[in-house]
C-alpha cells in the first residue's frame, strides 16, 4: 500500500512539474492576428522578458529570462519581430538569438513619383502620406550629388526594400536615395551631367515601358532640346497638376495651358527637375540616347509607339491612333 502511494506521489510530482515546464515554457497563447514586438537597444533579459509577456507572447516572463540565463552565451538582438502565436520560448529565444527581423516589402516600381511612393507607405501602415511628401520635398540628402535637386525626386531608387514598422521616413528615404547613389556609381554618370540625365530619364520612364524604344525616345527629346523645340511630353503636364494638387485622372485644357516651370507645352527645356524615379535602363538611356532623325512619337495603340521625322508623318500617326481608339 505505501509503495503504491510512493508511486502515485512520484507520478503526481512529474505531472506537476511537467505542468509547471509548460506553462514557463510551453506555447505562447492562441491570438487571432501576429503581433509585432520592438525590442529596444540594450534592453535586460528582464525587460525582454516582460515586454514579450505583456504582448502576449510567453505566458511568464519568469519562464523567459530563465530560459535566457541558460543561454547566456547567445545574445539577443534588439529590433522588431512578428509572432503569431503559441511558439514555444526556445522558439521565441532563438528568433530573437538569430535576429530574424520582421519587416514590411516595400515596392517601389520604376516610374513611381513621389506622391505614389508616399500613397504605398501610408498603405502598408508604414507612414503617413503628408509626412512623406513634407520629407520628399526636401532635397537636403542629396545636394551634394545634385546641387541643383528641387526635391527627393527622381533620385527615390526603384527597388523592393524590407521596412520595419516604426521605421522613421527619413531612414525609409535614405534607403532609397543610398540605392540611387549605388546605381549611380556603377552607371558611371557623370556627375556634372546627372540633374539633367535623371530629369530626362523619368520622362523616358514615364513615356515607354518598351524597352526597346527608351533610347529612340531619348533621342528624340535630345533632337527637340537642340532645335529648342517643346518637349511636349503629358507626363509633365500631369505631375505639374499633381504639384498645384488639381489632377483628376485626366489631362484637361487648363493643364496644358497652366503656367507651371514643369508644363513642357508651354515652357522649352527639360521641367526644373525629375517628374518619377527612373529605373536602370532608363538611366543609360538618358545617359547614352540613341542617335535618330526622329523628332516626335505618338502612342500606337498597342502599348508602343509610332515615330516620325516630319510635322506631316507625326499628324498621320496620330489620325491613325484616333482612328484605333474609335475602332476599340
């Protein structure tokens, strides 16, 4: 009888401290969502702990920090993390061992500007829209590359860039301005050339996602730079409406007679600056246009471009453009 009891006792006591094991450091609680966590630089095992306890995270964050002063040879790196929920504490620990940082993708197409970039930020959550336009405004961090920058555009990197939450805009921008710089550099633009070769080049990008006609269309912008010709390119007429903050969707009258420095049907010369973030090819276009007779190009209707030497040519690609926006 008494060994039976010794027995039960024995049992019950492992069964307690089995029970007591995980709790400490069995799985966290169910969450319908994951839930982001920002461990803060220098942060205590203590702080670690409660911080994780107090989102939910572990159930004890007794059970944490014992766990952590058995691994004292592993530091814990400070950032934001995403959980979701019921990982065990040795999970929890080695995420934050191993610095697996939880971040956002932010995409940054080629021929986004500014305003679309600040819409995608303020999206994701990342950032509010006006916070990002008031920073972008500003081309303070890259004077030095363009003395003669007006804002941060054009010079906004296209690329995909992992963003943590609480990320502050300026850090956000100086990823994508250090980008630009990097592509600079291995394009090997001249630096006394750049404000020019980055203007003409978003209004390459804005024209064509051919990549074929990129550099017939930056020679024909050239060839019309020479003769002092109007670029007469809609996308500036656009991003001078999206500036007064009058766009609509649609090019109307009043925008292409609207007295604005980057309004190209009533002003020569390039816009004052970039009117989108080029990408690469668009770049080397700019930089490297192709020779052509070519003074203007029309839409034909199919996602390319029809071109002409002569005012007569330009005037029957564009009846012919009509003519398939009737028929279609």
């Amino acid at each position: 009888m008494t060994r039976t009891v010794r027995v039960s006792s024995a049992i019950g006591l492992l069964a307690a401290a089995a029970a007591a094991g995980l709790w400490f450091w069995g799985p966290g609680p169910r969450r319908r969502a994951p839930v982001v966590v920002e461990i803060p630089s220098g942060a205590s095992h203590a702080r670690i702990a409660r911080t994780l306890a107090d989102a939910g995270v572990v159930r004890s964050a007794l059970g944490f920090e014992a766990w952590a002063a058995w691994h004292a040879g592993r530091r814990l790196k400070a950032g934001t993390y995403q959980f979701r929920g019921q990982e065990w504490v040795a999970q929890v620990f080695d995420k934050l061992a191993r610095g697996e940082f939880y971040a956002i993708a932010v995409t940054v197409p080629e021929g986004y500007n500014r305003f679309d970039i600040a819409r995608e930020l303020q999206r994701l959550g990342l950032a509010p829209s006006a916070e990002v336009l008031a920073a972008t405004a500003d081309p303070a961090s890259i004077r030095d590359l363009d003395p003669a920058a007006v804002s941060l555009e054009g010079y906004l990197f296209p690329a995909t860039y992992p963003i943590a939450p609480g990320t502050p805009v300026g850090r956000i921008l100086g990823l994508m301005t250090a980008r630009f710089r990097q592509e600079v550099k291995q394009e090997a633009v001249a630096p006394a050339d750049l404000h020019q070769v980055v203007t003409l080049a978003s209004l390459i990008e804005k024209e064509t996602a051919v990549p074929q006609e990129r550099g017939l269309i930056a020679g024909v912008f050239t060839n019309r730079l020479a003769r002092g010709m109007m670029l007469q390119c809609d996308p500036t007429v656009i991003y001078a409406a999206l500036l007064a903050g009058r766009y609509a969707g649609a090019i109307r009258r009043e925008d292409l007679l609207a007295r604005s420095p980057y309004n190209t049907y009533a002003r020569a010369g390039l816009p004052p600056g970039p009117i989108a973030n080029p990408g690469r090819a668009a770049l080397v276009a700019a930089a490297h246009p192709t020779a052509t007779p070519y003074l203007y190009f029309v839409s034909n209707g199919a996602g390319a471009h029809n071109f002409a030497r002569t005012l007569a040519e330009q005037q029957r690609n564009v009846a012919a453009y009509r003519r398939f926006q009737a028929a279609h």
